[in-house]
C-alpha cells in the first residue's frame, strides 16, 4: 500500500500557518483529485496547537472533514526540547531508539514521561472537547494528518501509529501526512519508517541548516488553547 512518494515544494519562508494551509490544501487537491471524494470520504486531523490552524485552512480548502489527534513529545532527560519520541493519549508511541540509546535513556524515565504526557493529553482533550467522541476513521478513504511542520517526525509518527491502530487497517484507505516545513532526514526517517502512503511537503530544508520549524515562517506566533477551541467550535465540534 505504502506510496513511497515524497512531494516537495521550492525552499521557502512562509507568510503564515494559514498560508501554509492554503498552498498545502492546493497540492492537496493534486493527490486527491475527486471533488466529491474529498468532501465525503475525506477526514483533516490537526496536531494541537499551530497544526490545528494549518488543518483548519486545508479542511475549509478541500471542503472535508476535520478533527484534532493530540500526540506529545517526550523531550530528553536535562533538555526536553529534544525529542526521543511521542506518545498518543491510548498509549501508542514512538522512540527514536538511535537518540534513546545515544543518551542513555533509562526505560523508568520513558515511563514517567510518557505517563506525564499522556495527563497532558487528557487535559487538551477536556479542554478542546465538551465530551467523547468517537472517531469514525474506517468510514473515511483518505485521512490527512496535518501538523505546522516536523522537526524531528516524533509526534507525527506517533499521531500516524495510533491512525493506523484505530481503524484496523482498513483497506484502500489512504493515509497522507502533510507538513509544511520538514528537514530532509526527517522526510526521509518518515518513508523509511513506512508511516504513509504519501508524505506532503511544502518545503524542505537541508538538515544541516535547519534549526526550527519557526525559521521557516514570516510569522510563527504561539498558538493558544482559546483559538484551537473557537476553530473546534467553527467545525460544531463542542
């Protein structure tokens, strides 16, 4: 099933997360080319917080589904900017083994972490939610999981592994990532991992010169919890 195709745009900065939706939502027009396809059979998922912006542009652009899935980096031992995985709120995860080893990560501070994060989870989910709903991912052909940008792939390839557990591997479904800014390696950790059928990138950046996906944007400014509600509440989501 899996694609193995990588789309990728010029090297470019960004004007905004909103923009960064409507230049993705019209590639993505590219790949899923049946409107009545996207509009029917077609579920956005945004990864809280600045995804959630960018997935609302690309949900409004292709006339779709939306939703949110919320992963959670799990940061290093003394420097939690640098991811050595994510975990999804039902316990999926993803460990970058080469860095978990690298630094010694100890298997006890892994479950602290992921356990902290998982409450994390729990709290945006209250927050973003007035109550439970069940994803109907098996009804969906595609599922587009959007995120402002991936810098080392964790949270994304934990979001991908719950997506690919929670609707059974349904087939002809097609799972489709799409991220503004991605370096290199990990566009390429994210083929090699197998996570999608294809891999949607605006821009891609060497790994060398890459420092954050901000460096990529005009403006990148913190996104709050408020304006992922009132874009939850737009979709009658709460």
């Amino acid at each position: 099933m899996l694609l193995d195709k990588i789309s990728s745009k010029l090297h470019l900065r960004l004007k905004d997360r909103a923009a960064a939706g409507n230049i993705m939502g019209e590639a993505l027009k590219d790949i899923i080319k049946n409107e009545q396809e996207r509009r029917d059979n077609t579920l956005v998922l945004g990864i809280p917080r600045g995804g959630v912006v960018v997935a609302d542009t690309v949900a409004n652009k292709l006339s779709c589904e939306f939703d949110i899935v919320i992963p959670r980096k799990i940061g290093a031992p003394h420097n939690p900017e640098v991811a050595i995985g994510a975990v999804t709120e039902d316990g999926t995860i993803y460990l970058n083994e080469e860095i978990v080893r690298t630094l010694e990560v100890s298997k006890e501070y892994i479950e602290q972490e992921k356990a902290k994060q998982i409450q994390e989870i729990k709290r945006r989910t209250s927050r973003y939610s007035s109550s439970k709903r069940d994803y109907e991912l098996n009804d969906m052909k595609n599922i587009v999981l959007v995120d402002d940008g991936a810098a080392t792939g964790a949270t994304v390839i934990a979001a991908a592994r719950w997506i690919r557990r929670s609707n059974n591997n349904t087939l002809n479904q097609k799972l489709i990532i799409a991220v503004p800014v991605a370096p290199k390696d990990t566009v390429k950790l994210l083929q090699k991992e197998g996570e999608a059928d294809h891999i949607e990138v605006i821009t891609t950046p060497s790994t060398s010169n890459f420092r954050s996906v901000g460096q990529y944007y005009q403006s990148f400014e913190p996104v709050s919890d408020e304006q992922v509600v009132t874009i939850m509440r737009n979709h009658n989501l709460i």
